[in-house]
C-alpha cells in the first residue's frame, strides 16, 4: 500500500459570495498530496442539485463561508492514494457524495466515503442516481416505506429527483401521480406518472379526482403555503414527507427561519391523532455521530440504485451536459426550472 506523492494540478469553479451563475470563477491550482485514508478523484461528471442553487444565494443551512468551490456530488476515477489506501483502487471508478468541492477536474476525497460504480455504467448516468438517488431511496423505503400497490404523489416529477422517484415506485409497482409543468406532461407520462400541472390553480383538486380517497405518501419538495394541501391529500396512515422549501428559495431574510417554521408545522401534524405521519428528509441525518453507520446506509443504498441503473429498471434524466469551464450555464440552465433531469457538468473536451 504505497503512497502517490505527485502532485496533481485541479481546474476549479470557485463561487466568490452572492452572485448571479455568470459570476462564478475559475482557477487552477495545485492540489496537496492525498493524505491518510485520502484519495484524488478525477472528476469524470458532477451535476447541479438545487443544493447549489441555494448556495449561490447564501441560503443553504451549514454551507461555508464564502468563496468556496460548489459541487455536491460527483463521478470519477481514482488517479492517485494517500498513505493506508489499497492502491488497487487506482484507475477505478467510484461515485462519492462531497456536500461541497465536486465542481472541479480533480479532488482529495476520504477512500471510506467510496462507492463503486458498476462496469458498463456510464458515468453521467451514474452521476444523476448518486444524490438523487439515495434521496429517493430513501424517502421511499427509509421514510414513507411505500409498498406495492399504494398510490403516491410526487411535485415536480420532471425533476432529478422527481424523476428517480416515480421511476423506482413504478419499479416496485407503486401508482404515481406527478406534477410538471405542461411541457413534461409527455415525458413523465413515458415515466409511467399521471401527469398533473403544476400551474394549474386546481391542481390538488384535480389530483383528489384522481385519487379520491386519498393517497399512501406524498414527497414534497416546495414547502410553503402549498405544504398544508399535500398533507390533505393523505389517506389515514399515509405520509407527507418534506424535503426541501422551494417555495421560498427566493425570499430575503433569514435562511432558517422557513425551515425551522416548517419543522414546528411537521411535528404539530405528527402529534394530531389522524394516524397520519409527516417528516423532513435530511440526507445528512446520522453523519455527525454515527459516521460509519452513516456511510454503510449509503453506500448499500446508492449500490441498490446503482444496480438498478445498471439492469436498465432506472433510466437516469440527464437534461445537458456542460463542461466544467461552462458551470455558469450550467447553473442557469437548470436554475431556469425548463429542464426535464439533470443537469450533468463534464470535463473538457
């Protein structure tokens, strides 16, 4: 188990404060010699989650300080390892979750956080399941724990994890209603949804029509004002599960204070007695204090969805790919909420 000592130059896109996508910065730098237990990944895909959108208006709970290289999640070959990694890992290709630092052509990651992506997986596909995936994986299994032949509801069925969602209940024969704008009512049709307009003044009526006595679980991604009306939708015993506040991504003022309001709204739902559940997913839940509990669930779980990915049952959305000296477009493109999946950044040409 020798150590690589040479030095690796990194092509990176810094996010300097509060600025539009076309005021993010490139630079090049040498990165420091993978430490103990550490590996450096050559970046082969990233993506943009609405994790950096948020960033990039300050708005994301425990993101750094400013400037910081964005960049949640990401797909690579290990090119070099730090002191105690099996060298046998060089040359090949894992998918790892950074929270931060993903946005750039090579990166020093711990070798424990590595999960394999499987041999004729190309490697943007991979890229869309990595975050994406787990997170519906969960929310599904882990949370809502839906089952064959229940009926749910997931907002914005066009999107990264929208998409993966209706995929993997289809899979597992889960009915599913999803929301879109009109434009992807045909591309989550194709899905296996029943498409809803989101746009639509009526649209939770239009989804009780469909299903009038109620549904198993809703996954909800927007929050605010319309939160109250997914919790409506449940049948007794189903689940509202909450994973994001879109509805006020845009909002001055305190980033904490919409989540900390929604979490004091989830758990008075909890306690009515309605048999009826409600809950935040939060992806990070666990790390802090059980690390190595934390990164057995996700690798087992991102190795499902892998697998899955792989058999050709999960087809990943990949809306563009960008490369990475064009992360600014990328940023906007998907920032422009007109995409159906993912939008994947690239290496260069």
């Amino acid at each position: 188990m020798n150590a690589t000592t040479a030095t690796t130059r990194a092509t990176e896109v810094v996010l300097p404060g509060l600025v539009e996508p076309e005021g993010l910065q490139v630079q090049v730098r040498d990165l420091p010699a993978p430490g103990e237990g550490q590996v450096v990944l050559r970046m082969e895909a990233t993506g943009v989650s609405f994790a950096e959108q948020q960033m990039r208006l300050g708005k994301y709970y425990d993101q750094p300080a400013f400037p910081f290289v964005p960049g949640y999640d990401l797909v690579g070959t290990v090119v070099a390892v730090g002191p105690g990694v099996d060298r046998a890992l060089e040359l090949h290709r894992f998918a790892v979750v950074t929270k931060v630092g993903a946005w750039a052509s090579h990166l020093v990651v711990e070798a424990a956080d590595l999960v394999p992506v499987p041999d004729g997986v190309d490697a943007a596909a991979a890229e869309t399941v990595v975050v994406n995936g787990v997170t519906a994986w969960q929310m599904m299994y882990r949370t809502a724990k839906v089952k064959r032949g229940d009926t749910i509801v997931v907002l914005g069925a066009n999107g990264g994890v929208g998409s993966t969602l209706v995929q993997l209940a289809r899979h597992a024969g889960i009915k599913v209603i999803g929301t879109a704008s009109a434009r992807h009512h045909d591309a989550v049709r194709a899905l296996g949804a029943i498409p809803v307009d989101y746009r639509d003044p009526d649209m939770y009526a239009k989804i009780r029509e469909i299903a009038p006595d109620g549904v198993d679980a809703v996954f909800d991604h927007v929050g605010g004002a319309g939160l109250k009306e997914s919790w409506k939708l449940l049948r007794r015993g189903g689940t509202l599960v909450n994973y994001g506040t879109a509805a006020t991504k845009d909002e001055p003022g305190n980033a904490m204070l919409p989540v900390l309001l929604l979490f004091a709204r989830l758990a008075l739902w909890n306690h009515l007695p309605n048999g009826k559940g409600a809950g935040f997913y939060n992806f990070w839940a666990g790390k802090r204090f059980r690390l190595t509990a934390f990164r057995a669930r996700l690798r087992d779980d991102l190795t499902q969805v892998l697998r899955l990915v792989g058999t050709g049952a999960l087809t990943p959305q990949i809306a563009a790919r960008i490369p990475l000296s064009q992360a600014a477009s990328a940023l906007a493109l998907a920032e422009s909420r007109t995409v159906l999946g993912k939008v994947v950044i690239v290496p260069e040409p």
